[in-house]
C-alpha cells in the first residue's frame, strides 16, 4: 500500500478545491473618453473587481509580468461588514489564496511579488505564499519603517513597520538590479588618485572568517616587497601568521592597486577599492522611511495632487515602489498592481519608463487613478520622484472596463446570452472562453481568431444550415480547422465534416464558470468614509479639463452608465 505523503499547509474555514470560484474570463471593454495620450500605448488602467480583472487578464499575460507590487486590505478588524474573529480571517485568506494563485499564473519564471501586509495577517500570508510559490522561492521580509514618529497614546507597542514579503516565481532566475550607494556611503571613497578618480583603502591581508589565517591558506603566505625593499608577510594583530586576500598572480597583475602605508607597526599593504568599480549596494531588508518615506510622506503626496478626496488609510510613498521596481524590474518590463488604491504604483512605473496594469474595483479608480495618470502623463505631476527619475510626460494608458457577464437570465429565469453584447463583444468573449485569440482576419469573415496557424474560431448569432456549413468548408484548407459557436443549427450540420467542429451558445458554457456574478471582494473596504466629505457624491463632477486641455470629463456615478465604450481588448 502506498504511503500518504503529508504536506505542511495552512488551513482555514472555506479553503478547498471545491471552494474556490469559477471565474469567468470576462473581456475587457476600451473607454477612449477615459485612455490618454499616446493612442500605441500598452499600459493598463482596469476598472473592475479585480479577480476578475486578473482572469481577465491571463490569457494574455500568463508568464509575463516582470513584478507584482499589491498593497491588499490588512484586514485590521473594520474591512468587513460583519466582523467575526474565525471567520473574518477565514474570508481574507480565502481572498487572498483565489488571487495569490493568479499572481503565480501571470508572473514570469524571472518575475517576483512583493506584498504590502501589517503584522495582524502577514505570518499567516507566509504560510500561504509558500504553499503557492513554494518555501524556497521565499527571497525575503522587507521590514519598512512607515512611521516617522511614535504614537504617544498607543497601550502596548507603538507599532512602526509593515511587512514586504518578497517570492520569486523561481529563485534561480531570479536577477535583482542593485541599489545606488547614498551620500553617506559615497563619503566612504575618501581618497583620490593622480587621474582624479575617488576610491578607499582596505587592507591586502585577510580578517575574518577560516581563510584568514596561514595554516587555512598556506598558498597566501609569502612576502611582498615594501617601498624600502622591505619582506613583509601577512601578520594578524596577535602576530600569529596570517594570509594575503590575493594570490601572487593576482598581485602582480594589479599591482597598481596596492598603496603602502607606513604605521608604528611597520609597513602596510592595502588595495585600492575604486567608485566608479562600485557596482552599488544589494538590497537590505530594514527599508527606513528617510531613504523611501513613510505613510505621512505619501499622504502628503496624494494632498498635493488635489485629487479631492480625503486620503487613503494606508497610503504608499512613490519612493517606496521606485525601490520596488528599480530592484525587481528594467525599463520595458511589465509591473501590475491589482489593489492600486489610489494609483502609486502605475504612476511610479510609468515615470520608470516600465509597462504597467492597474487594476482597481473602486469609484477611486476613475477620482484618483484616472487624474492622477493623466498628470503624469502631461508632465505636470511634480511631486513624488518624477525628479529622482527625470521624468518630463510622455507615454499613455488606455482606460478598460469589465464586460457585464456573457449569460444572465431572462424573466422567465432562462439562460440567454447578454443582449449587451454586439456581435464583436460576443465574438471575443467566445474566442476567450475557448482559449483563442482573438483577432479577426481582414478579408476572411469567419476567422475571429486562432488557438494556432491553423485552428480558427467563427461566432454567429445566425442559425447555421447545411449549405452554410457546406460553403465554409469549401472555402477552408485541407490542413485548417474551424469550432463554429452559434445559438443553433440544423442536426445534420453536427458530424458532416471533420475538421469543423459545431457547438450551440449558451449550452456549450454551462457548468464552466459563475456568470452573473461581478463582485469578488468580500466587502472589503479601502476608502476610509468621511460623513463631512461631498466629494464622490451624485453631483461631483471631476473635470480633467483644467488639467489636461482636452475637452473630456470623468463623469459621477450617475453619468456611470452613459460613458462611451469602444473598442475590445
């Protein structure tokens, strides 16, 4: 009999294959009254529950996002509408597993997540992230100090960090780029050489560690000869005998380096460390917040763009996510955040010259997000680190929208295809669902879109006869093939030819996915609310005017239904 091998795992309430959803991969909808600015743009500003949004997106983008930056609800107690000890955890674990899970599909095998979290929910999330990324793709907990001050009025601790804790999709692809060295440090190179170029001396001998002494590396004692001819051998500070660092090839090869020191003790030998061989610093877990700011610092940055809204609970300051991404990314890579608040994390990236997708469920993804990167985009958004970066406008983003759900019920509680749905909308929605691209051929009606060179997908809202099955097939190649989706067809049509396949909508989706539902978040709030504050109600009115000089508005809720919708992603 075989034996059970167990594995280490975190279990809550809910958790199970059975549990998780049946997302529908929804296509996503073009608004170009809200996209901006280069119309060739690849970024992303998604407006949408966000789970969906990333099933959204991974046909797509599966295996190509370069880093994850999300900051989630930090489930303090008041995120949920009803709170429960047991199984208030239960319900943001859950949440956070059904989107971990896609974070993993989308990241490339040399991408990395790193996740915002406080100390209420980040060891549990530990667990989760490696049972989902695996235990040694774990990189490590960033510790970053988001208070500048003690609260003076806390019981127990005045708690002054939050955790970042970094995965790899696989930690042996895995490149960080390093970190400039700061002032502090470049003070370090306090020596400069007949060319003018800065350095710093370290001793040639050995310290530290088993091969610091003569018995560990016997081959690394021998004698240099000083400037007054002088053998000096490795000695450590006990007089014991110790050892060079380099071996006498070495020696001779960069002899240039070494510089001769003349001390009580004798003769000392050093090499010369130069700044501009310095390749940076790696990266350290303690981020404090006078090198990336702190929570106050991002308020203050959100104030200062005067998006009219009170600000976020916990906000990020952009220099945290410009350490993020400078360490994680390059330029052209793709950075997504799907809890993008009120947009850090897109609008850093988009200053770093990095591809981004925001996604974001909240009205704020039209108050805040929408502005926010429309300044950036102009050049006029001057805070943060658009200086540090040397950013001066440019670039764009499209503004998408979730489709509403494929199938809903008629009156008469009967599955139908959405009436929203034009003939395109239903096109790409089916190419999607059966795993296609979609991309319809410019001179060939029937080809919407390929899963190969040769395997085509062709969705009517037509009843399909016998002599228009008859005529596809004369117009197809011996070595193509077509699935053909269609409300209904002739029983004859069901076997006549084999290389086309016939399936009828909507029977052929039942049982795949949940259709009708549009919101996977749990009640989860990110906004605090403010009874004082007007802004977000039925007659505010963001005009994008003022700041762009483009005649174009972001509309209230009300007007929420009117927006222009294009074209299909």
């Amino acid at each position: 009999m075989a034996k059970h091998l167990q594995k280490l795992e975190l279990n809550w309430i809910g958790k199970g294959a059975d549990k998780e959803p049946k997302l529908e991969p929804r296509i996503l909808i073009e608004d170009t009254s809200k996209s901006f600015g280069n119309p060739k743009t690849e970024n992303m500003l998604i407006h949408g529950d966000n789970l969906l949004a990333l099933k959204a997106l991974e046909q797509q983008f599966s295996g190509k996002i370069k880093c994850i930056a999300v900051d989630p609800p930090y489930n303090t107690g008041s995120a949920f509408e009803h709170y429960d000890d047991g199984i208030e955890h239960s319900l943001w674990l859950s949440l956070m597993n059904d989107r971990v899970k896609m974070f993993h599909k989308l990241l490339s095998n040399d991408g990395s997540i790193w996740i915002a979290i406080d100390d209420n929910e980040a060891h549990y999330l530990k667990v989760l992230l490696d049972e989902i990324f695996g235990r040694q793709n774990f990189i490590g907990n960033v510790i970053w100090e988001k208070a500048d001050s003690p609260r003076m009025d806390a019981k127990l601790f005045s708690t002054r960090h939050d955790h970042i804790l970094v995965y790899a999709k696989n930690i042996q692809n895995i490149k960080f780029n390093r970190l400039e060295n700061p002032e502090e440090k470049l003070s370090h190179y306090n020596k400069v050489d007949e060319n003018g170029r800065r350095y710093y001396l370290k001793p040639l001998r050995a310290m530290g560690g088993q091969g610091d002494s003569r018995e560990a590396r016997p081959s690394l004692y021998y004698p240099l000869i000083a400037p007054d001819g002088t053998e000096v051998y490795p000695k450590k500070q006990d007089g014991s005998d110790g050892a060079w660092r380099w071996n006498m090839i070495k020696v001779e090869a960069e002899k240039s380096r070494i510089e001769w020191l003349k001390t009580k003790g004798g003769w000392s030998a050093n090499t010369r460390l130069y700044l501009d061989n310095s390749t940076g610093r790696p990266p350290e877990t303690i981020w404090f917040n006078s090198e990336v700011g702190s929570n106050r610092t991002s308020k203050a940055e959100i104030k200062n763009l005067q998006l009219g809204e009170k600000s976020f609970d916990t906000p990020k300051p952009e220099k945290l996510l410009k350490r993020i991404i400078h360490i994680s990314t390059n330029e052209g890579d793709w950075v997504l955040d799907s809890f993008l608040g009120s947009g850090t994390t897109s609008a850093v990236a988009h200053k770093m010259k990095r591809k981004w997708i925001g996604v974001e469920l909240g009205e704020h993804a039209i108050t805040h997000c929408l502005p926010r990167l429309v300044k950036v985009v102009l050049g006029k958004d001057k805070g943060g680190v658009t200086e540090e970066a040397n950013w001066k406008g440019g670039g764009g983003f499209k503004f998408y929208n979730l489709a509403p759900s494929l199938i809903q019920k008629d009156k008469y509680g009967n599955d139908i295809i959405n009436p929203t749905y034009n003939p395109n909308m239903l096109a790409a929605a089916m190419a999607k669902q059966e795993g296609f691209r979609y991309q319809p051929h410019e001179s060939t009606y029937w080809k919407q879109g390929n899963s190969t060179e040769k395997d085509y997908i062709f969705t009517t809202t037509q009843f399909i006869t016998v002599e228009m099955l008859d005529r596809l097939a004369e117009e197809m190649q011996p070595n193509e093939s077509l699935l053909v989706c269609c409300k209904g067809f002739a029983a004859a049509c069901k076997s006549r030819h084999s290389n086309i396949t016939i399936k009828k909508i909507p029977q052929m989706l039942f049982g795949r996915c949940e259709f009708g539902k549009d919101d996977y978040s749990l009640n989860i709030v990110n906004l605090p609310h403010d009874e004082n504050d007007n802004t977000g109600t039925d007659e505010d009115e963001i005009n994008i005017e003022e700041t762009t000089g483009k005649k174009s508005k972001t509309k209230s809720k009300k007007d929420k239904d009117e927006k222009s919708q294009s074209s299909l992603f």
